[in-house]
C-alpha cells in the first residue's frame, strides 16, 4: 500500500543507497562509544546471521563492536566499544 508522508514526517528520514548502506549500517553509524543497539531476530531476513553485514559496517567505519545474542534469546545485540 502507498503512503504518502507529511513533511513534518519525512524531515529525518533520507533514503538507503545502494551499496553497503543497509538498514543496519545506517543503525550503526551514528553509534557513540558505550551505546548498543538491539534488534529483534525477526527483523533480520537473510539466509544467515548479520554477522558479515555488522563486521563490514565496523570495518568501514572504523568502529570495534561488540556483538551477538542478546540474553534474552530473541533479539541480537550490538555495542560499541571504541
């Protein structure tokens, strides 16, 4: 279904290009020392982990993360640490 946004709700929204600018990475970025970001498992709908997407959105931006399953079982779990 099309659904046309308002300007009050499209102002901080700015569209994915192509290349390695996924949903994830664009979470990642703005990621400051000490925050983590945590998503639920269904949302993430390749073949395997987001292992590979998270270790390529460090790499290029220079990030150390730590990540994997959150305790809780069901969402994973992503912190920077420097």
């Amino acid at each position: 279904m099309i659904r046309y946004l308002t300007a009050e709700e499209s102002a901080n929204l700015s569209p994915l290009k192509s290349g390695k600018r996924t949903w994830l990475y664009a979470a990642i970025a703005p990621l400051e020392v000490g925050q983590s970001l945590v998503f639920p498992i269904t949302d993430w709908r390749g073949k395997t982990t987001p292992y590979l997407s998270i270790r390529n959105a460090a790499k290029k931006l220079g990030y150390t993360l730590e990540y994997g399953r959150h305790p809780n079982g069901k969402e994973y779990l992503i912190k920077r640490q420097k």
